[in-house]
C-alpha cells in the first residue's frame, strides 16, 4: 500500500510540473518580426564630417582604411501580429542630406502613425579614422571606437561605449552610463544620473558628474595624466599602481577622502563638512584636481 502510494504521489508531482510547464509555453508570446535595411555610401575627403541623429537606435561606429563612408541601417519591428509589425516598421522615418562634406543621416519615429510594435534602428558605420563625428543618440545605444580626430556625442536615455579614441572627445549624456578604455587626447564627459567607468585614461580629461559613481583606471605606461573633476552627489574612485607619483589637489564638501598610507595628504582644512587637501609628490606624473559635494573620494590600488 505505502508503494502504490508513493508511486501515485511521484506521478502527481511528474503531471504537476508537466502541466506548469505546459503552461508557460502556451503562454509565451511569439512575435513577429519585419524589418528593411538601408545602405548608403559617401566618398571621403580632407573636410568631410558625418553628423548622426538616432532615436531608439544602436549606433555602431568603427573605422577602415577606405576613403568612404559607409552607413547601414536596419530598421526592425517587432509584434505579435505580423501585420501590425510591417504597419509598424513604416511608422520610424529615415532621412539623409548631405551640404558640400557635411554628411547628415537622421531616423525618428512618427508618432502620428500610432506604432503599436517595438521598433529599433541598427547603424553599422565605417569610416576613416580622421573623419569627425556629431552624434546625438535617444533611448538607444552608442559604441564607437578607433576613431583620432574628434568625437562629440550628445545622449539622453542610452548608454555610451568609447574605445580606442584620440583627439577631441566631448560626451554629454543624460541618463545613461559611459564607459571607456583607452581614450587620450582632449576627453570633456558630463554625465547626470549615470556612471562613469574609464579604463586605460592619458591626457587632458575634464569630467563632471551628478548622481553618479565615477571609477578612473590609469594606464600603467602611459604619458602624463591631467585630470580635473568636479562631481555632485557623486562617489569618485581613482585606482592606480602607484598613486603617490601624481600631484592632488582634492576638495570635498560634505564628504571624506581615502587613500592609501604612502599618501601623506596636507589637509589645509579637516572638517565634518569641508576637507581640502594637497599632495606634492618628488616626481611628478600628472596632477589630480578632483571637487566633489555631498560624496566621498577614494584613491586606490587596482
């Protein structure tokens, strides 16, 4: 009896979780998907500047050793009936311009179309390292990397990638993260309600952040660093190897600053709500000026 018992318990539980299994498939929805792409190509010269405008876009941007440039875009929908996806698909709008070597290219959605279906632009871009880039980028997605002359970026809503650049960065993004690794040159980043993670940092860099975390990884043979940050109820952390080769001049109101022992820090002034303090060190790799209200500063070892 206690056999046959257990044996009809053990296949209760089996149709059990059969029938929830079951259950959860019949229950997923299958969408379905319409999408179209669009190619264009442009010659390059000594001049030429490529301007983007995205909305739910992901931008991704790499260079090549050909002067052109090329822009693919694909635009996808995505609901469960199909033909509410293809309705969908012509509801976000693409327009290219070009004035003398002012490359424009543009995607948004019209509204008065009343899309029902998830839409989604995908830019693949190649370009030559030279070519300058403005790019403004809503609830979307941005990568560039290997670009040498200058980059400006303008985002709301969408994270940032940045890899591998040179020249003139400036980067201003609203609600969304920024991550870099290996930028150099002239680096401006201002961040509100979003991170700031660089890895790999040289050269001039001017970072303000609000509401954030900032995390700065030095490279470990690279020039002489210039770093100047001011951050509002932002926590900043600096990791390097050897931290007491740079200079600091360090402001924190409402906040403590942390560092290691072989630090010994010159506090100007030491109280519950403004600490200053400076760093001369025997040699000098590159100076750390870093003003932060209502958050805390931490210089660390990697």
């Amino acid at each position: 009896m206690k056999q046959n018992a257990m044996r009809t318990y053990r296949l209760f539980c089996i149709m059990a979780i059969m029938m929830a299994i079951g259950a959860h498939v019949s229950g997923q929805t299958v969408l379905q998907v319409a999408s179209r792409v669009i190619e264009k190509t442009f010659p390059y010269q000594m001049g030429s500047e490529l301007n983007i405008e995205g909305q739910k876009a992901e931008i991704r941007i790499s260079t090549w050793e050909r002067d052109e440039v090329r822009i693919s875009l694909q635009i996808i929908a995505r609901h469960p009936e199909k033909h509410e996806a293809a309705r969908s698909l012509e509801a976000m709008k693409w327009k290219v311009d070009q004035h003398n070597q002012k490359i424009y290219f543009r995607n948004y959605i019209d509204e008065s179309m009343h899309p029902k279906a998830a839409l989604k632009a995908v830019y693949t871009i190649l370009l030559p390292a030279d070519c300058p880039v403005y790019l403004k980028n809503y609830f979307g997605l941005t990568d560039v990397q290997q670009l040498a002359h200058r980059l400006h970026i303008n985002s709301e809503f969408s994270k940032t990638w940045l890899r591998q650049l040179k020249g003139d960065i400036r980067v201003i993004s609203s609600y969304g993260d920024v991550e870099g690794d290996g930028l150099s040159g002239n680096v401006f980043i201002q961040a509100t309600r979003g991170d700031i993670t660089l890895h790999h940092i040289t050269g001039q860099l001017d970072l303000v952040s609000q509401y954030g975390i900032v995390k700065l990884f030095t490279s470990p043979h690279g020039p002489p660093l210039s770093l100047n940050i001011t951050a509002e109820k932002s926590d900043v952390y600096f990791f390097d190897a050897q931290p007491s080769l740079y200079g600091y001049r360090l402001t924190a109101h409402y906040g403590n600053i942390t560092a290691p022992a072989d630090l010994r820090f010159n506090y100007i002034e030491n109280t519950r709500s403004l600490k200053r303090a400076v760093f001369n060190p025997n040699k000098e790799m590159g100076t750390i000026s870093i003003k932060i209200t209502l958050g805390d500063i931490v210089i660390r070892n990697p």
